[in-house]
C-alpha cells in the first residue's frame, strides 16, 4: 500500500516540478531576451548621442569635410540643439551643398561596412495643408505617431513669395480642434503668394510651408528670408534592407528654433 | 520493531526527503528569476535618456515663459506636449513653481489614485531662471525729472533732437496717472517745470530750452532731489532722466585751471547722486544719457550716477536720442518679473 502512496507522491512531484520549471524557464528566456536587447540598445543609445551632442571636427565643418561627425550647433550650449547647415548635408535631394554618402559617413562613425544606418528626422508636429481655394486653407495638427493635436495655436503667414517689403502681407491665426485641424482664411487667392504655417503648442513649435523647402524662417512674428531650406524631414539611409538585431533610438532636437524627433537605426 | 514498520518510516523519510529537495529546486529557480528581474530593471536605462531629453524639451524658454503667462489651454496643451513627447501608455506627472513665490504654476498629470512601482521609471528636478515683462496695467505711477544740460555746447542740432526726443517721451506717458518735471542745468541748475499731469505745459516748456554756459551736473541732481522731496506723490516711482553732452566743471573753486572737466565738480555730481539712491528712503532710478563721442563725456561718472552701468546710454549722434527715450521708457513702464521657476517631472514607462 505504501509503495503504492510514493509512486503517486513521486508522479505528483514530478509533475509540480515540470509545471515549475517551465513557467520558471519562459520567464528567464524572456528576461535574457530582454537584456539582450538591451545590449543592442546600448549601441544605438551612444551612437544617437555621439551624433547628436558633438559638434564633429572641425565644430564648424557645414561647408568642409568633416573628420568627425556631428550634428550639434556650435554656437550654443544647449543639448539636442542642432546646426540646419550640417543636417542639410545629409539631405540627398539638397543641391546647396555637398551631400555625405552614407558610406562616407559610416566611416565617420567609426561603423566597418556591415554596418548599416537609418537616420529620420520628422517634426515633432507634422503640418498637413489641404488648399480649399479662394485663399482658404485647412490645417491639420498632428503628433509624430500621426495622432491628432487639438489646442495647437496655429498662424498662418500668407506673404509674397519674393517677401518684397511693397506687397501686403496677411496674418491668419487658430487654434486645432479636437480633429486637430483648423482653417485659415485669407479671403482670395493671390498670385506669386506663399503660405508659411507655424504650429506652436505651448512653447513647442513646428514650421511647414506650402509650396514645400522654401528658404524661410519665421523670426519675431515676421517671415524672413533664410540661406538654408526650412526642413521638412530626412530620411538618410545606407541600406535598402533591413538585417537581424535592428538597435533603435530616438531623441527630441531643435533645428532653427523647431521641435524635431530624430530617430537613428543601426543594423548588420 | 517489525521489518514492515522499519520499510514504513523509511518510506515516509524518501517522501519527506523528496518533497525538501522539490521546495529547494522551486524556491532556487524562483529567487533566479526574481535576481534576473531586477537586473533587467537597473539595465533598463532608456527610460533614464528619454527623460532627460524630455526634460530638455520642457526647460527651454519658450515653454517656461507660456507656462507664467498662463491662459485657458495652458494646462491641457501641457498634458498633450508632454503625452506627444513620451512613448504611448506611459503616465507622467510635470510641475512648474515659482521658488520666490512658492506658488504652484501648472501641475499636470495623467496618473491615477493607483501606486505606481518605482521600477522603469525616470524623475528630475531643475531650476529655470526667467525673466518676464509684465504689461503696463499692472504698474504703480511714476515721477519723472527730465534733467537737461542746456550748456554752450549743447547749442544747434543737439538740443534740438533733445527736445524733440523728450517731448516724443512725455508722450508715450499715461498722464492720467504719471507727472513730469523738468530741471535745466549750465552754470546753474533750475527747476523750468515742477511735476506736473499737465503735458501740453512740460512739452512747451521743453521746447523753449535756451544753450550757453558750463555743466553743472551736480546742481541739476540737486535740484532734481528737491522736487522730489517737495512734490513727489509717497505711491509713485521716482525716476530721474539725466541727459548730458560734456563733462562736469561747475562748481568748480579752481576755476579756470580746471576748466574741461574739475574733479570738485564730479564728486559734487556723484554726491547728490547718491543722496537720490537714499532720498525718502525709497531713492530715486536714475537713467543716464552721454551724449556725443565718449571723448567729449565723461561717461565713467555718468556710469556713477546711474548706479548701474545698464542705465547708462551712449547717443553718439543727436539722430539716436528717440531710440534710447524709447528704451528708457520701456524699462519704466513695463516692469520686469524675475522668477526661478522650478520644473520637477516624473515618468514612468509602459514596460
């Protein structure tokens, strides 16, 4: 009878330990998957912040070649703050100045070719202009992930396009609704006219304007002329493929005063 | 003891034995589990380099200036900034105060009553300093003493674009609530206009100014801090506007072997300067204006006399006197709220 309760004792034993060990195994599986993620992370955390917080050398290198790459502003000491002339290069479609091959700047990065790199930059409010015609137009606000913003201050600068000091010029404001989208009104369309849309959420602020890159730039509620484009987004890639273990960061920058998020990928 | 018991006890020891060493093996890979746990968490430092980025975005100045000047949609454009910038599911709590006030700005979160683990998660502290002109409703009246040098050298295009420049001054006063004085000085010092409400009287006083004679600036400072004394209103601000195209002479006891300039003069001029910082015990803001090339003035003690280098001008010609009036009375009429705003964020992320 007793050998009877201890092969059924032994049974339930084994049982209880299989039970164990297996939730006990897919916990520490995940948890190894976790860390090594986070290792990769690691990798594209330094690599974002090595772009992000150098100047290169040398610091002013928008119009030579760098030695080093980095994007940050050298005239300031703020974090994250970028120099437009130094992410302009990184702009294929750019003729204004000498485009960095993604080759060219894995070497810069220290990266050997099975390195492969993405950089995106997109505004941290991207602006959509739908022209509704006789000067009207409606805006739409949305955040990064593409979910609409309600509460953006939104202004609306319909100057000429040559921004001559002789023609009128007209100012529009408003404020997103709940759709994140508003109208600007200039009452009719105008000839040789452009629409500079500045989206500002508490401080925060993102520029679009339409027709798109135009050199302008908004400076004391007046829109001025600039000798660097106005960037809308970059996408910079080295590779048209994605490999295994992808590391991804992001970081929030600012370019001429704007609100950017800029994403960096690495991969082999 | 029987075979049969002996067989028992030794039966149940096996069982007692196996059931040890099964706890032993479930608690052993339990205490693995929960160690690796927690190493995950202190690698996990993401949420640390995404907080201080976030941080950043919300120390700039922009934000910290729009969060004092406050508004219907401040606190709801806060949560959605802040909602924007962390990843989704994420909960946040951001606060901005005033440490001279300790008076709560804007507080802003998307938690709820439940506790939140302290694991993953990301807070810090920081100060902003700021600087913020508040608009003109909110300030007390000011007196004001324009206090003009009208000596020879003055003679011409200078007192001309001077008068000009004051009389465009008094007109971007509130007369309502403020009063203006004038005071006039060469050899002597006189009082041409007590304080008065009255604009169209200081202005056609002002535009009668007659040039000849040396400078006593001192005598104006003087007769400057006389009026006040004598007609300045116990709510106002006093202010005093010097203005002045050459360097102090009169009085002078060693005239004329200093003739240019004379030392007794100058000390005379600081003194009574320093009596209007003390004068009534409120004192007197005093604004400096050289005018000319910093050869012909004497611009270290005009620096003396307004106490603070940053209410010192230089108008090299007569042409810039407008603008520097209009500076000057921006300074006044909109007074400046200096704050150390404190910032303190807590994010915790989704996982």
């Amino acid at each position: 009878m007793n050998a009877i309760y201890e092969y059924v004792l032994a049974g339930f034993m084994m049982f209880v330990m299989l039970v164990a060990l297996h939730s006990n195994l897919q916990t520490l599986i995940s948890d190894t998957t976790a860390l090594a993620i986070e290792e990769d992370y690691n990798m594209a955390e330094s690599l974002i912040d090595m772009v992000l917080l150098s100047p290169g050398d040398p610091p002013d290198w928008s119009t030579t070649n760098p030695v080093l790459f980095g994007l940050a502003a050298q005239e300031t000491i703020d974090t994250y703050v970028l120099d437009s002339k130094k992410v302009i290069r990184l702009d294929e479609n750019y003729n204004g100045s000498t485009y960095i091959s993604p080759g060219e700047l894995r070497s810069l990065l220290g990266l050997t070719s099975g390195f492969n790199l993405i950089i995106r930059i997109t505004p941290i409010f991207p602006i959509d202009i739908q022209p509704q015609g006789n000067g009207k137009y409606e805006i739409t606000v949305t955040n990064h992930r593409s979910v609409p913003l309600a509460n953006v201050n939104v202004t609306g600068y319909y100057v000429p396009e040559s921004l001559g000091s002789s023609s009128e010029r007209f100012q529009e404001q408003a404020i997103t609704g709940i759709d994140g989208s508003c109208t600007l009104d200039f009452g009719q369309e105008r000839t040789g006219y452009i629409l500079v849309v500045l989206a500002d959420l508490i401080g925060v602020k993102t520029m679009r304007t339409d027709p798109p890159y135009l050199g302008v730039r908004i400076e004391g509620g007046q829109v001025i002329q600039s000798e660097v484009p106005l960037i809308t987004s970059v996408n910079y890639t080295s590779g048209s493929f994605y490999g295994l273990n992808t590391d991804w960061a992001a970081r929030y920058v600012e370019i001429d005063g704007f609100t950017f998020y800029f994403e960096l990928e690495v991969w082999r | 003891m029987t075979e049969d018991t002996i067989d028992d006890n030794r039966g149940q020891m096996r069982v007692i034995e196996a059931l040890i060493a099964c706890l032993l093996l479930i608690g052993g890979l339990s205490t693995a589990t929960y160690l690796s746990r927690v190493s995950v968490s202190v690698k996990d430092s993401s949420i640390n380099e995404s907080g201080e980025n976030i941080f950043d975005v919300l120390c700039d100045s922009d934000v910290v200036h729009r969060i004092m000047e406050g508004g219907d949609f401040t606190e709801a454009q806060l949560k959605t900034l802040v909602s924007t910038l962390l990843p989704p599911s994420s909960v946040f709590s951001v606060y901005f105060g005033s440490s001279m006030t300790n008076e709560t700005l804007l507080n802003a979160t998307n938690m709820g009553s439940d506790s939140y683990s302290s694991l993953n998660a990301f807070s810090a502290y920081g100060t902003f300093t700021i600087s913020l002109p508040l608009s003109q409703v909110e300030y007390q009246p000011v007196d004001i003493i324009l206090v003009m040098d009208v000596s020879g050298s003055m003679a011409g295009d200078k007192i001309n674009k001077a008068e000009e420049a004051a009389i465009t001054f008094v007109g971007q006063l509130n007369m309502t609530r403020d009063k203006v004085g004038l005071v006039s000085f060469s050899d002597e010092a006189t009082l041409d206009c007590p304080l008065t409400n009255n604009a169209t009287k200081i202005k056609s006083i002002i535009n009668n100014l007659e040039t000849g004679g040396a400078t006593n600036m001192g005598g104006g400072i003087s007769i400057a801090n006389e009026e006040f004394v004598t007609s300045g209103r116990s709510n106002a601000t006093w202010i005093m506007i010097l203005l002045s195209d050459g360097k102090a002479n009169r009085p002078c006891p060693h005239y004329p072997q200093h003739f240019d300039s004379c030392p007794y003069a100058q000390e005379y001029a600081i003194n009574q300067s320093e009596c209007s910082k003390v004068l009534d015990d409120k004192g007197v803001r005093i604004y400096t204006i050289g005018l000319g090339s910093s050869a012909d003035l004497d611009e270290d003690l005009l620096k003396q006399i307004a106490f603070d280098e940053s209410k010192y001008f230089n108008a090299p010609t007569a042409a810039e006197l407008s603008e520097i009036y209009e500076l000057i009375s921006k300074d006044i009429l909109l007074q400046v709220r200096y704050d150390v705003v404190v910032i303190q964020l807590y994010i915790q992320g989704s996982g």
